[in-house]
C-alpha cells in the first residue's frame, strides 16, 4: 500500500479522498448484501417448501456451539468498533490491542465452527461425501435434509470465507498500527476494515437464527 | 411463402389476431419515428460549417404526450394478452387428459385408455385436450406452433397446457426449450382426427397390458397401497374412491381438491397434506416410482372416481364433488 | 449516401499531435500492464473486449453456416450447441457486457466530469486483471470440451446432465462478475466525489448519468448472478443440492434469481449505449438535447424498474399465473422510459444543424434498430402472443436487434466519435460511412428474416430444423456475410488510422462536452489544471469557445429549462 | 465520514449489551412453541429480533446514524434490492396455490 496520510493523485482534497474511500466501502457491501442474498432467497424457498425437515436437520445441529459463536463474534464486533474509536482519538497502543482482541476472537469463531463441521462430518452429514440424514430416514427426508445441509454448508462456509479475509486485513492493520501508522487524521483504512468486520457480524446474526433456531421446542 | 402457421386449435385466431393489434401498433410508431428522423435529417442538413441549430430545450406538453399515450397504448396490449393468457392457464372442466413425458431426448405420451406413444400424440377435433406433462431428466417444453400452444416440462412438478385442436391435419410439436445434445430432434407430430377416427384409432391399436389402469391396479398391490387404502375407509388410510377431482378435508383445516398434482404429490411427500383424520403414517415413495408409474398410479386412483364413496371415508370435505 | 460538403467541420484543426499525452507519457509493455491510467486501461479493455468479439464473432459466422442447409452437414449437433453456447457466453459476458462502460465509459467519465481519473485506479487495473482472469477460464472450458448449456446455464442440465466442461465456465463467469462489479462500484464512487467545480449532476453529460444507471446494475444484480452460478457449480462439483429437481429442490429457482441478474443485464447492454447516442445527436445537431431531465430521468427509470420484471422469461416455465400478469404488467411500464428517449432524440433533431458525419450514421441506425428491438419486446411482453413466441428465433431476432443492433451500433458509433480524442487521428470517412451503411444493412437482413422464423415456429437452439424454414434461413446466412464484412472494415480502417489519420485537434466536431476542452489525447492528468464548469450541457450558443456562427444563428428565447 | 464522528466507547459497550440480550432472547424464544398462537410466530419472532439486532450494529458499530445521506441512501438501496429478489421471487411461489 502506501504511505500513511498521503494524498492520491486523483484526489484534489484528503476529504474528497476519505469519503470516496467510505463510499466505495458501503457501494461494495451492498453488493455483498445481494450476493448472500441469492443463498437466502434459495434458502427461503426451499424452508418454506420442506419446513419438517428443515426444522429436524436444524435440531441436529450444535446449538451451544452456534450460540457461543454468535456471542464470541458479536464480541469481537465490539473490540473491532473500539479499535476505531481508538484511531480516532489517536490512542496507538489501545489500537493495536483491540485489533489483537478482534483478530483473537475472530480466530476463536472459527475454530468453533472447525469443530462443528467435524462434528457433521463425523455424522455423515456432509452432502455429496456419504451423506446420511438419521438411520432409518426415509428417501424423501434424506433428500430434503440435503438441501438443508448444502445450505447450512454454503451458507456458513461462504461467511467463514468473509472472515477469514477480514483475519487477513486485520493481520495487515495490526502490522501497520504496530509501526504507528494510523492517526487521528488518517485512519481510513481502520474505519474500512471495522465496516468489512461489521457486515459480516450482521449476515451472522441472521444465519444464527435461520440455521440454528428452527422449531427448537 | 407462408408469414404465419396453420390457425389449428382454439387459441391460434385471437393470438394471431393479438399479433396484428400489437404489430399495427408498433408499425404506425416505428414509421412515424422513422419518417420523423429521414426527414429531419434532409430538411435540416447543414448548410454552412459554421451553422447552430435552434436551441430548444425541451417541452412539457410532448413529454407528458408521449408518457402517456404509449403507456395507454401498452396497458391495452397487456390486457389483450392477459385474457389469452388466463384462458390458456385454466383448463375447463371436460378434457380429455392425456400425460406426456419427456426424457432426453424423446416424448412420451399415453392416452386416457393406456396406448401409448412415442414422438407421436393422437388427439380428437373439436375436443378439449388437456396435456399432463412430466419430466423426467432436465427441463423440456412441449411445443405446438399450428394451435400457438407451448408449456415447459419441468422435472419435479406437473404443468398442464391445453388447446382444442379445429382442424384435421398432421402438425409439428417441438421440444422448445434446450435440453441438450439432441434438443432439436425431440420432435414430432401431432394428428388431429375426427372423433370417429380416433375412437378407430384407439381401439385399433391399444393393448390390455399397456393399459395405466391395469399397470396401476397392479402397482396398488405391489407398492402395498392397498393395505392402508382400504376402500371401505376402515383402514389405516382413507379410501380413494370417489377422491379423484374431490374436496379433500386436510388436518390444517384447509381443503384442496384431489388432482393430478395432489395426488402426485401425496405419493412422493405424504406428509405435505394429511387427510383430516389421518395419522402421517405413509412412507414416501420418492425415488422408487417412476413418473410413468406415478401416471398410472393416478389413473387408477382416477378410476376409483366412479366406486362408492364409503360413509366413513373421512377427509372427503362435505360440499362433495366438483 | 452521397458525399456532404463539410462533413468534418473546421474548428482548430491541428497539424501535429500535442508533444506529450497519455500514449507517450511512457513506454514499454510494464508502462502498460502496471498503468492505472483509466484511458491506458480503458485501451486495454478495448484489445480484449475486441479479441472476445471475433471469438464469439467466428463462433457466429460458424452457426450461420452450419444452418444453411436443414439437415446442417457443417457441425454435429453436440457441436453446434456448444457453438450457441460459446457464443453466447463470449459476447454477452465477455464482450456486450464489458464493452462500452469499460472502454468508453472508462476512457471517458473521468475526462467529462473533469477529473484527473476514477476514484480507485488500482482497482480499475484489477477490474481488467479479473476479467482476463474468468475469460481465461471460459477460453479455458472452450478449448477442452466446450460448454453446451446454453448461455443460460439452466439447471439441472448444467449441473447434473451436461457432459461438458461447465465447471470453468462457471467458474470464468463468476470471476468476471466482478470485474463487473468494481466498474461500477468506481463509477459511482468517481460520479459521486470527483466531479469538477460547477459540475453539477443536471449539467453532467447523459453519457455520464447512463453509466450511473448501468453502475447501479451491476452493484445491486451481479451478485446475484455471481452467487447463482456459484451454487449451480456447487451443485455440479460437490454434488450439493440446491435447484437439484432429485432432492426436491426446485430449477425454476435458478431461473428466478438467474433473470434476477440477467434481464437488468440487458439494460447493462443499451443503457450506455443510449448515453452515446445521447452524446452523438446533440453534438451532430448542434442543438441542446431536446428533455434533458427526461433522459437522465428515463436512464434511471429503466435500471430501477428493470428490476422488476425478470420473470417474464419464465411465463411458460409453470410459474403462478398471477406472478406472471404482474411481471408482464411491469414490462410493458419498462417500455416507456425507453420510447421517452427515442422520442427526445428525434425532436433533438428538429431545427437542428444536422450533419451526416459517420457518429450521427450510427446514431441513426440505432434509432431504427432499437426501434425494432424495443417494439418486438412488446410482442414479447405480451403473454397471450408470449404463449406463441417464446423460445422461438422471434426472442433470438429481437434480442439481437437490442444487443446488436443496438449496444453494438452504439459502440461502434462511439469509438468513431472518441476516435480522435482517443488516438488524436480521424478515421477515414468516406469508408466509415460505407462500413456504417453496409452494417445496417447486413444486419437487418441477417435477423429481419429470423422474427418471420420465429412466428412461424421455428424454435432456437436447433441444429437441424424442418425444411419448411431453409428459405429464411438462407436469407439470414446472406446477410450475416455483409454483417461480418461491416465488423472487419472498421477494424481495419481504425487500425490504419493511429498511425495515419488526420490530426484532430482538441475538438474536431467540436462538441461541448469537457472532454473536449483538453488535448487529443489527453495528457496522463487529463487537464492542465482543474477546468471549473460554467456552462449547461450541450449549450451550442453561450460558447464562443468552439468556434460556431453563434450570430447567424436563428436564436429563440435565452436557454431555459426543459420544464 | 467526513465530518468523522467519534462514537464514545460507553454507547459502544451499552449496544454491545443490547446485542447480547437480543441473542439470549432469540435463543430462548425459538425454546417456547409460539407458532401454536399463530401460524409461523417463531420465524417471525426470530426475523424481527435479528433485524432488531443488525440495526443496531449498522446505526452504532458502523456509524450508520452519523453517515452521509448519500451512505444512507446506500444502505436503504441494498436492504430494498434484497426485498425486491425475496418478495417478488416468493410472490410466484406463494400465489401459484391460488386458483
């Protein structure tokens, strides 16, 4: 990248800069807000078509697990909005810390969800690699619970994809606040980073309740 | 040179009629335009190198004009095709049906007696022809230029599509959506005879054992249907005679009424809409049956229509038939 | 046409190419591979956006021969399909898409806000880094197998039946999603902040607002088509279920979110090439756009509501009657937006200054055969007449008519008309009216015979058809050998032309746009310093400036408001 | 942000609280069978509250409240695209019952 605070070319003022920076960062999540969106259209559709099975393919999925998850992630969504506001007032050292908090947490999330895909694996539970639903299920339910399972997979390995390129940027914005790079006037790429973190903290927040939550009574 | 096919069925006069609304429409806006332009672009030549035209911006009045007008315009041309359209989406009542499948890459077809054909489909003149169609690879579409008709066949569920064919003729039907390799030769003919010919037609070449009716008998005590589908109502499920094109009372409270698709669906997903009354006990029958199995299930269920309807045959909702 | 006196107009012809611009800022092949340079990139995308149009173009000329005859002799079946397959895929993904926003719009927005490049130049380098990336995978899945799903990719023939390589394609085409992407992300972000001072959004050029509809498209649509074809591969690779008809799920879903993308694609495919048109009449006319604000207006109009109406590809594939008079309802409202703008273009040319230099040709010609394709669309919409034509060369002769017709004529036009800004040399005329002529002609015999086809039942995607259909066909196979002599003359000329064309000068229409207040070509800046906008777009008689005979001018009232 | 407003770490820490209650409440409420009241209660329920909850991070961790209009016109565009594909798609599937 370049230096801290410089002024691109293309730009006449760093105001022009650092809003156009903001704007293509919300331009770019609304696109990310469509592209999970095709899965939850495909996901609607097909819940609403098959809601049994759904429901019973959601019961065999680990709740603790999702929770915890959702709290962790929540968590560091929290260290990731106190970093920025770290940059903001220039305090360097606090910076580095939440931004190690975040990235902790963040690798914590995903290690649970290593755990829970082993967890399917072992249960047969992986579409395409021997898949089997519950012993004795019949054709239709094993079909169906295959959707839901090529979902569940979809769906949470395209967002654990978005997090482990924000683990990425992070690694990246943790090596640059080390050299002190980000002030009060320049911490563009700390606010960018904290909006990336953000979006993917929200499509948790829904997938939490519509892969986990179904028919729980 | 013919510029349109053969008006063969119900639907093919108002369609072509339709189409020249719509193309006397387009013509007179498309040689307005053009006369506009071609003019325009003589009288108003440059003559000097140095020349400007007249600087006008714009004027409310036309725009509002030309909003309005086309979209008036418009609306009477959606309204115009919607009336066809909901015609052609809604069958009436008295058809004679007739299930065709497509495969990769050829058609099947079986008439209401059980003949079957291939690439080949007998219909009467003068008769509502309702198609079932089924798919049972990629999607397909049964396509009949002369009657104007065309549905897609799409693998997982029924479409229907009907016509009443007017005239006596040999006509080309087409596979219309890709489907592969030897999409373009998933054709054939449909022969439109006189109802008198095509009773000739059926009784000469039809055979008992590919009656769907004796198949489907047979499959009924195969499959063990028969052994919950009591026909008295007194077993584990609830009878089928009389079920056929009737109210079905469901556990939810709601009613549907018994058809091609209902029934296709209470075989592969029983659970989907239990009979009032009824425990969800069936298995589903999802991946075991094939489609033409299916159709030949349905029609003797179909044929169970004229047997007594037992007093205890629970979920059959109280308005009755039709 | 005949020969016009004064055809290129006199205003600051130069004799020689200014001392330092963009082409000669610096040299060598990492110059151009490393550049952010939107008018460097832009030339990049022009090479391979071209390289993808004679891929597609040779896989056309193929078809149109091989359908000569009923029974084709040229290609076996297998192989035909994946010759409509690979053409489709290479020139709408590859080319029509791609096309006029990453070349002229790229060349050209910066330049007409007055800004010395997008936003993100980085980003647009890696835009045209991605493309090449997915077009190497779809060159890629043609080279070893071919693709014969049809560029519609449908389901479940491409993601269990077919037996060709669809998994690259699929691949190819979600990369070169976004590229897509982060052109429009870049173009709204450069619209949005880097305007120049005065540059306000009603005096932006419509060219400029056309690319701000055609962006809006491919951030809030390409994604969806990106995630669909991620989860169709999916389905193919991994044997996941999702549109899988054997699970129980459900292919009329692909077709859904599919449309969902590539119906506002269509729009991706015209709308910029309505904003050249929108360019070329008023500059050709020598008058102020006739509506501006319904133009910009109408830009607008179709990319919202072209969201709306996707389904009504689907009106036979069994989806709810009722979904289908809403989708078909909303088409028909589509419409209007569009026959606003063809009827502001032609009163732009009442009481103008009209000159039959080749821009305005083409400009002419995409009025008729937007015309064509945009009133065919109608037939389309319909769904009585829809019942009938669906699936038949009646869609193939219209949408070529949109994409060809129109996007194509747009394009074409455009190089002619930025040619001088571009490479600072003119084209030859005289042969560039005949390339233009002998293109409206082929093309219009190649397709005109193909809605007869079509309404006389002849179903696409057919390798072999009924004899009955040979004469149009032949017909079509006629026309499409002058459509493909039309494509290769320009090629040739504009080609010669870089080194041996005439010098432009700044502003050789002249034109009032700000692209044409600096050098042909641009210094790598753009400007020299920062121009600052005082005038209204398209204002011919407030300029002293270009040069014109203001006082001869028949004047009406001072320059108002078009409302 | 232009105008980079600095939000105080107490509202951040206050949101952070309120986004652990919803998630307490989500779970809990998807335990209880509320679709015996009415037909589909619990998705809604569930929907609502991670909407609730999404909210909040979009308005106070992303700063959604203090943005520009042209940010939040961004916002309200993608969350309408979306709406558009989901309504519209379902509006097929959910009428073809009807006859």
């Amino acid at each position: 990248m370049h230096r801290t605070g410089e002024l691109f070319g293309q730009f006449e003022t760093m105001d022009q800069q650092r809003e156009s920076a903001s704007l293509g960062m919300w331009v770019f999540l609304s696109t990310e807000v469509l592209f999970f969106g095709g899965m939850f259209m495909t996901y609607t559709l097909n819940r609403s078509t098959y809601p049994d099975v759904f429901g019973e393919a959601s019961r065999s999925i680990n709740l603790p697990l999702g929770a915890v998850n959702t709290i962790v992630l929540i968590a560091s969504s929290l260290t990731m909005a106190m970093s920025v506001w770290a940059s903001q007032v220039g305090k360097k050292q606090l910076l580095t810390i939440f931004l190690i908090l975040t990235l902790i947490l963040g690798s914590v999330f995903l290690g649970i969800k290593g755990i829970e895909y082993h967890e399917k694996f072992v249960e047969h539970h992986v579409p395409g690699l021997n898949f089997s639903f519950e012993p004795g299920a019949s054709v239709a339910t094993n079909a169906h619970a295959q959707l839901f399972f090529s979902l569940y997979f979809a769906m949470t390995g395209l967002h654990a994809l978005h997090m482990i390129v924000g683990a990425g940027l992070l690694i990246w914005l943790i090596k640059q606040s080390l050299k002190g790079r980000f002030t009060p006037e320049y911490s563009t790429p700390v606010d960018l980073i904290g909006l990336y973190w953000h979006f993917v903290d929200i499509v948790w927040i829904f997938l939490f309740p519509l892969l986990y939550l179904i028919d729980r009574h | 040179m013919p510029l349109y096919p053969e008006q063969a069925s119900n639907f093919a006069p108002n369609v072509d009629a339709l189409f020249v609304y719509i193309t006397a429409v387009c013509l007179f806006f498309a040689v307005a335009v053009t006369i506009a332009v071609v003019f325009f672009f003589f009288k108003y030549r440059r003559k000097t190198a140095g020349e400007v035209g007249v600087p006008i911006h714009g004027d409310m009045r036309l725009e509002v004009i030309w909003l309005v007008v086309p979209l008036l315009l418009a609306l009477t041309m959606f309204a115009g095709g919607a009336v066809i359209y909901v015609d052609f989406r809604r069958p009436p009542m008295d058809t004679l049906d007739i299930y065709v499948v497509g495969k990769q890459w050829m058609w099947k077809a079986q008439q209401p007696t059980g003949l079957r054909e291939i690439n080949e489909l007998h219909v009467p003149v003068g008769r509502n022809v309702k198609l079932i169609l089924a798919s049972e690879d990629v999607i397909h579409n049964f396509s009949v230029p002369d009657f104007r008709v065309k549905m897609d066949v799409v693998p997982g569920h029924y479409n229907t599509l009907w016509f009443r064919p007017t005239k006596p003729g040999k006509y080309h039907f087409f596979c219309s959506q890709y489907c592969g390799t030897n999409h373009a030769l998933m054709g054939g003919w449909v022969t439109v005879l006189e109802p008198t010919d095509y009773e000739a037609w059926l009784s000469g070449s039809s055979s008992a054992d590919a009656n769907p009716l004796v198949a489907g008998e047979k499959l009924f005590a195969e499959k063990a249907c028969n052994t919950c589908h009591l026909s008295d109502g007194k077993g584990r499920a609830p009878s089928l005679n009389g079920v056929y094109e009737g109210k079905v009372l469901l556990a939810d409270g709601s009613t549907v009424t018994a058809d091609d698709a209902y029934i296709r669906e209470s075989i592969l997903a029983p659970a989907a809409k239990v009979v009032a009354g009824y425990q969800p006990v069936m298995p589903t029958f999802q991946g075991q049956l094939t489609e033409e199995q299916i159709i030949a299930l349905t029609a003797y269920i179909k044929s169970l229509q004229s047997q007594p309807v037992p007093a205890t045959g629970a979920g059959i909702a109280p308005a009755g038939k039709k | 046409m005949s020969t016009t006196p004064a055809a290129i107009p006199s205003a600051t012809p130069g004799n020689t190419l200014p001392r330092e611009h963009y082409l000669n800022a610096t040299y060598g092949i990492r110059s151009w591979l490393l550049t952010t340079d939107h008018k460097r990139i832009a030339l990049l995308y022009l090479v391979s956006v071209t390289f993808f149009f004679f891929i597609g173009g040779a896989f056309a000329t193929m078809i149109r021969i091989h359908l000569l005859t009923p029974n084709g002799y040229l290609v076996t079946a297998e192989t035909y399909n994946k010759l409509f397959t690979m053409h489709g895929v290479a020139m709408i993904f590859f080319f029509l898409i791609p096309s006029i926003p990453a070349v002229l719009g790229n060349f050209l927005i910066p330049l007409m806000i007055g800004a010395k490049d997008l936003a993100f130049p980085k980003i647009n380098l890696l835009s045209w880094y991605i493309y090449l990336v997915g077009g190497g995978f779809v060159l890629y899945s043609f080279s070893t197998g071919g693709l014969d799903t049809g560029w519609t990719f449908y389901t479940p023939l491409s993601s269990v039946y077919s037996n060709s390589a669809v998994t690259p394609a699929v691949i190819g085409v979600f990369i070169n999603g976004f590229s897509s992407i982060l052109t429009g992300l870049n173009f709204i972000v450069t619209i949005h902040t880097m305007r120049a001072p005065g540059m306000t959004w009603f005096r932006l050029p419509l060219f400029v607002w056309a690319h701000y509809a055609t962006s809006i498209i491919f951030i809030l649509g390409t994604p969806v088509i990106a995630i669909t074809l991620l989860l169709a591969g999916l389905e193919r690779m991994l044997h996941l279920g999702f549109f899988n008809p054997a699970l129980g799920g459900d292919p009329i879903l692909f077709q859904h979110l599919f449309w969902f993308y590539s119906h506002p694609a269509v729009y991706i495919m015209i709308l910029p090439a309505m904003g050249v048109i929108s360019e070329i009449i008023p500059t050709f006319a020598r008058k102020p756009i006739f509506g501006y604000t319904f133009i910009a207006g109408s830009s607008i109009a179709i990319a919202v509501i072209g969201f709306f109406v996707w389904a009504h590809h689907m009106f036979l594939t069994g989806e709810s009657a009722y979904a289908a008079l809403t989708f078909s309802l909303l088409s028909y409202l589509v419409a209007i937006p569009s026959a606003v703008k063809v009827f502001n273009w032609t009163s732009t040319l009442y009481k103008g200054s009209i000159s039959w230099d080749t821009p305005m040709l083409y400009a002419l010609g995409f009025i008729g055969l937007f015309l064509v394709g945009g009133l065919t669309g109608l037939f389309l919409a319909c769904l009585g007449l829809d019942i009938h034509i669906h699936d038949t060369y009646f869609v193939v002769a219209h949408f070529h008519y949109i994409m060809v017709g129109g996007a194509v004529m747009g394009y074409v036009g455009g190089l002619h008309f930025w040619w001088p800004k571009i490479t600072g040399r003119l084209y030859p005329e005289f042969l560039a009216r005949i390339a233009a002529v002998t293109l409206f002609i082929g093309f219009n015999l190649t397709f005109f015979p193909q809605f007869i086809l079509g309404y006389l039942g002849m179903p696409r995607r057919y390798h072999s058809y009924p004899p009955e259909f040979q004469v149009f066909n032949v017909m079509s196979t006629a026309g499409a050998s002058i459509l493909a002599l039309g494509y290769l003359l320009p090629m040739i000329y504009l080609i010669w032309s870089m080194r041996y064309g005439r010098v432009a000068g700044r502003n050789p229409w002249p034109a009032t746009g700000l692209e044409w207040q600096t050098d042909s070509p641009p210094l790598t800046e753009n400007f020299d310093v920062t121009p600052e906008v005082t005038w209204e777009a398209y204002d011919f008689v407030n300029r002293p400036d270009l040069g014109l005979d203001v006082k001869g001018a028949p004047s009406l009232a001072p320059a108002h408001g078009d409302d | 942000m232009s105008e980079h407003h600095i939000v105080s770490p107490k509202i951040y820490i206050a949101i952070f609280f309120a986004l652990m209650v919803c998630t307490l409440l989500t779970v809990y409420a998807a335990t209880v069978d509320l679709n015996q009241y009415f037909s589909g209660l619990n998705i809604i329920v569930a929907l609502v509250i991670a909407t609730f909850k999404a909210s909040l991070v979009v308005l106070f961790f992303m700063h959604g409240k203090y943005s520009p209009k042209r940010t939040q016109l961004v916002i309200i565009c993608s969350v309408f695209w979306l709406a558009i594909m989901l309504f519209m798609t379902m509006s097929d599937y959910v009428t073809r019952l009807w006859s």
